[in-house]
C-alpha cells in the first residue's frame, strides 16, 4: 500500500472506531508496503521483456548482496525465484521496487522505463505492485471496504470522502472478488479472515490498480495445504493477465505454478530452467544440502 491509501485507511478506521481499537490490526495499517498502483500506464513490451535487469550490484557495509545479478522476465510470465537464505531473493525486489538503489547495473521495466530513475511510489504508479510477505489488511475493515480503498489510488483524500464506485469499477470489484475466492466474504471484517484469505484479500487490492507485475514474497507462507492449493488456482489465473514474479520455499507450490524457475544464490543467478532441471543442477543441490 502506499502513504495516500493508508492515511484514507486510517481515516476511516478512525471515524469506525473508538481509538481504544487502535493496534489491535495485525499491520496496524503502518507496516504496509509501498504496493498500491496508482495509474498504471502504458509498459512498452515490444522487445519481449516486462523486466530486465543487467550487472546489478548492491553491497551493504562491503557485504557484496548483489552480485552481477541478471535477469529478465516476459509479458505475462509466472516466473518463480528460490535460493537459501540470504542468496539477495528480497533485496533483488527491493531494487525493483526503489526500495533499494544498486550500486551499480540497470533495471528496466519495459524497454522504454529505467526504474533506477524512478522512487517507490513512483514505480508503484507505473504498474508494478509489491505483496510482502505478511498480510497488511485493514482488518477493522470489511472485505468490500479493503477492496474500494485500493481503488482510491491517485485521489485525495478530500476527493475520496466523495467516492463512489461507478459500474465498471463495481464489475471490477466484483470480478475481483470471486477471483481471490472472498465473493462470500464481502461483509466479513477482514480482521476476521484466515490468514489465507488475508493474504487473497491483499492480492485483490493490488488487482484493483490493475498492476502490470506483481512481485509475490513468500505468498503461501502460513496457509493451510487447503489455502495453498486455493493460492496456486489463483496464480495460475493471474498469469498471462498479468506478470509475476513469486519468491517462495515450499517446493510443492512452486511445482504446482512453475514454469521457469531461477535459483539465486549469493546475489546472482545460480541455475535457472524447470524446477526439475534446477533440482537436478550439482551447484543447485550443494547449495541447498551444503549449507
Ligand atoms: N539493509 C541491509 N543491511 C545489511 N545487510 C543486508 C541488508 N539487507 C540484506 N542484507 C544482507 O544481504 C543478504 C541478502 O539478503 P536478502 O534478505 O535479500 O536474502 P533472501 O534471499 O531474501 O533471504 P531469505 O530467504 O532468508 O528471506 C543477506 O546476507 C542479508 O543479511
């Protein structure tokens, strides 16, 4: 989410509640990330690659976490990320996101964007849309609520207290909602969902701003076998629609939505191919079992 969508969240969560309430969401609406869209644009994808990274490098206090990364993903491609822990999975979607400059390299989404000119809002509003890793509903907030304030994007929040939705966006929302499986829900306090349904619920709002990529971290962490199954139906829906980049550890998911899997390790690209050709990578299985 970003600034604009949590001060309308807060407002709002504000004028339901007594301030008694307050902290008791699990985010409480301030560990959000910067993921809302605001007015996605057009992404010049005529060269074949919604993103492209070329000699990345990131170092923290000389710690090299980024090392000659390279990597490219096309339209509508569901591209999954592995690797240990620390192999640069989050700091590589911290670049993408301006989360994080490189020291060095060039990020491009499209062929015509340089991301590395660009802030995270900024990059937000160009249509690629951040899930971190743990839920950041506005839980005092019903399911339909959730879902109208992410529409909210590029307006103010005088303008927003005059929102209303218009029949495309209705049909929108409604779409949405049977998508991320909430269509029974949509009364629900979003407080009151699963953690799985959370998460569905935070996809939806990044849906809303129609985002050209969407960068996932760890999206079945925490979910039930039920609720993964659910999330890998809902990915594979996404696809094609929309381009996404999922970092994640269970494999069992990963086989179920994969097609291209890259392994990073050590901040650049170890392997890269199907999970079973990746599996079956020596430097893969050294990494994995060595560490
Ligand atoms: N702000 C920072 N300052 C110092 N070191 C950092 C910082 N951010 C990341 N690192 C280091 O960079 C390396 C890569 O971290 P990163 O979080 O990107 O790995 P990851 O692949 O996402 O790991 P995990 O699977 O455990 O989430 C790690 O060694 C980490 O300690």
């Amino acid at each position: 989410m970003t600034p604009d969508l949590m001060e309308e969240g807060a407002r709002r969560f504000q004028e339901k509640l007594a301030p008694a309430a307050l902290g008791q969401t699990e985010s409480g609406g301030r560990t959000a990330g910067f993921s809302r869209i605001a007015t996605p644009g057009e992404v010049d994808v005529t060269h074949g690659r919604i993103l492209y990274l070329e000699d990345v490098n990131v170092s923290f206090d000389g710690f090299k976490a980024i090392n000659n990364l390279s990597l490219d993903i096309a339209p509508g491609e569901l591209r999954c990320i592995i690797g240990p822990n620390g192999a640069g999975k989050t700091t590589m979607m911290d670049i993408i996101t301006g989360k994080t400059r490189p020291d060095s390299g060039t990020v491009y989404f499209g062929s015509t964007i340089d991301l590395l000119r660009h802030n995270e809002p900024e990059i937000a509003s160009l249509g690629i849309g951040r899930k971190f890793q743990k839920p950041t509903v506005f839980e005092q907030l019903s399911v339909f609520e959730n879902l109208e304030l992410a529409l909210k994007t590029h307006k103010g929040v005088t303008s927003s207290m005059f929102f209303r939705l218009d029949s495309m966006q209705s049909d929108r929302l409604a779409e949405i909602l049977h998508t991320i499986h909430l269509a029974d829900s949509v009364a629900r306090m979003a407080g009151n969902l699963s953690h799985g349904q959370k998460q569905w619920l935070e996809i939806g709002m990044l849906l809303m701003q129609d985002p050209k990529l969407l960068l996932l971290d760890e999206p079945v962490a925490g979910m039930t076998d039920e609720e993964t199954a659910r999330t890998a139906e809902l990915f594979l829906t996404l696809k094609g629609k929309h381009s996404l980049m999922v970092v994640e550890h269970d494999m069992g998911f990963i086989r179920t939505i994969s097609e291209i899997v890259t392994v990073l390790c050590d901040g650049s690209v170890l392997a890269q191919g199907t999970l079973d050709q990746v599996q079956a990578d020596e430097r893969v299985i050294e990494v994995y079992l060595g560490r």
